[in-house]
C-alpha cells in the first residue's frame, strides 16, 4: 500500500488562531470537539512551483480559520487515490481534492463521502465534480481559457501554434489545448512531452522547431516550461514566440523582458484558500458556493508587458 508519508511530498501544518479568540476556536472545532482537520490531496509533484502557490492559499485559509491542515500531492493518479483512502482512514472533517484523473478519484471520493465526509474540487475536473460528488469547485474553465488564447494569439497574427502538453491524460491540460485548436484561426500542432524532465522537454521543443520553421508560437502549460521553450526557441534559432498558461516570480520577469509574450493566470493561491475556507464556511455554517451546481471560477486572467507590473509584487512574495 502507497504510504502518504513515503511516496508524496507530504506537508502537515497545525496552523495557529492568531487572534486566540474563544468564538474562533469553538467555529473551527470538528464533530469531535477538537480543532478541524482539512486534507487537501493534489496531483502536483514535490518542488513544483505552482503547488507551492496552492499550498500557501491553503495554509493562509487554515491559519485564518483555526484548521489542522494536511498538504499532499502525488502525479501518479493511482498514488494521488491512495492519499485519498489515507485522508479517510485519518477521519479529517473536510478533503479538497484535484480531478486531473477523474475516473482514478472517483472510487475515493465515493469512500469519503460514504464516510460523511465533505469533498470539494479545485483546479482540476470542472465537468467532473458534480459527478464525482463534491460539493463545490473552484478553479477556471480551461476550455473557455484555451479559446481566450486562441483568440488572442489570432489577435498576434500568428499563424502555426504549437501546444506543449507535459501529461498525458491530464484532463486541464487536454482541454486547454483542445480550446486553442477550436479558437486559433491558424494551424494547431500538439506536442507531448515528459514533464518530469526538464532537459527532454528542452529537446522535444529544440528538435519540433528545427523540424518545423513556420511554427511562430509555442504555447506552454506552465510557467517553468514557458522559461524552458525560450531556451528551445534561441537553440533551434526559430522565429517563434512564446506563450503559456500559469504564472511565477520567474515568468513575470520572462513577460517584462519580453521573452515571454503572456501568461494566463488562474490564480492557484486563490484555489487553495478558497478550497480550504470552504470547507470550514460548509462546517461551520452550512454554505455552499456556487450553490453546488455552479463552478467557482478563478481565471483566465491574461498577464502581459503592459499589466505585469501590477502583479509582480505579488509575485515576488510568492503568492502569485
């Protein structure tokens, strides 16, 4: 059996009620009269910049609203499951859970929620929460997202795309992709890569763009691959431009120099917090966002030269 402690990065923080306040304490209890405890179980791997966002959202909700908050991320769909089954075995009062592999958390999700526990998605499966059984999503619409950038890149007048995929399977990430094609008014090329390592998706891209001079944008699914398409592009000495989805400190700095042309950012700081506060909000005082019919949507908002500064302090802190 997977061991949440052996096989994922595995965070455990017991965040304190700065205020100290009795009301606080006795809001956040869970049904056993303790402080509330909250998993949040994601598809990320460990060191990965953008988990790192959604991890320090969730740990700002926990810290406000007195939570026992679990952090834990597996790529591996059937070791992303089994943290699952962990989170249930612990008996935590609340799970905030990604559907990047909806049909690999459905059996999970069903055994917390037979448990009484409450599940809400986030940032992954917005057509799969509400068959998956959670009770709320937060996250963007990455179909609408891959048209807005279709669109933009028509805006650029760019005429061959190609679309860097570094899951396979991955439903966000599929769906972007499928958005681009179904916009862009040119041609769309997919292109798979081994997320895992870096320098083979430097290699992939080098080698697409030498194979192919008329592709002009390269569209990235994350910013640490957009900053490893730029070097593809200066290797394979191509006239392409670069573009992605998600933001860091690092790609800001890449749209200021104009190295990077934009960013989509789907505010993965703001699903974390919004994930975990839900959960104590359902607890507390029985709300549901969105009424559980309706996503909770967080993007895409598109970052550019002449927006950046407006979000590079946030940035800097690490929190977008």
């Amino acid at each position: 059996m997977l061991s949440a402690v052996a096989a994922v990065c595995l965070l455990t923080a017991g965040c304190t009620d700065s205020g100290g306040t009795a009301a606080r304490a006795d809001a956040a209890a869970g049904s056993g009269g303790s402080r509330m405890k909250v998993a949040l179980i994601a598809h990320g791997a460990k060191g990965d910049a953008f988990w790192e966002l959604v991890k320090k959202g969730a740990q700002a909700a926990a810290a406000k609203d007195g939570i026992d908050l679990t952090f834990a991320g597996d790529p591996d769909a059937a070791g992303q499951a089994e943290l699952v089954r962990d989170a249930v075995r612990d008996g935590v009062d609340g799970l905030a859970v990604t559907l990047a592999k909806p049909a690999a958390m459905k059996a999970p999700v069903a055994r917390a929620r037979a448990a009484g526990i409450p599940v809400v998605g986030l940032n992954s499966g917005i057509d799969a929460w509400r068959s998956e059984g959670a009770l709320e999503y937060f996250g963007q619409d990455e179909s609408v997202a891959g048209r807005a950038v279709g669109d933009k890149l028509d805006a650029l007048k760019a005429t061959h795309a190609l679309c860097v995929i570094h899951e396979r399977g991955n439903v966000a990430l599929e769906a972007r992709c499928a958005g681009v094609k179904k916009a862009f008014g040119g041609r769309t090329d997919l292109l798979y890569v081994d997320g895992t390592d870096p320098d083979a998706v430097t290699d992939a891209v080098t080698a697409r763009l030498r194979q192919d001079p008329s592709i002009d944008e390269v569209v990235t699914n994350g910013a640490q691959f957009a900053l490893t398409a730029v070097k593809s592009v200066k290797a394979a000495g191509s006239r392409a431009h670069v573009a992605t989805f998600d933001l860091n400190s690092d790609l800001v700095k890449a749209v200021r120099a104009g190295d990077v042309q934009f960013a989509v950012d789907q505010q993965p700081y703001l699903q974390g917090y919004l994930a975990v506060d839900a959960l104590w909000l359902y607890r507390t005082n029985g709300n549901i966002s969105g009424g559980g019919v309706a996503p909770v949507l967080t993007g895409p908002a598109f970052v550019t030269r002449t927006n950046v500064s407006s979000v590079a302090a946030f940035a800097a802190k690490g929190t977008r």
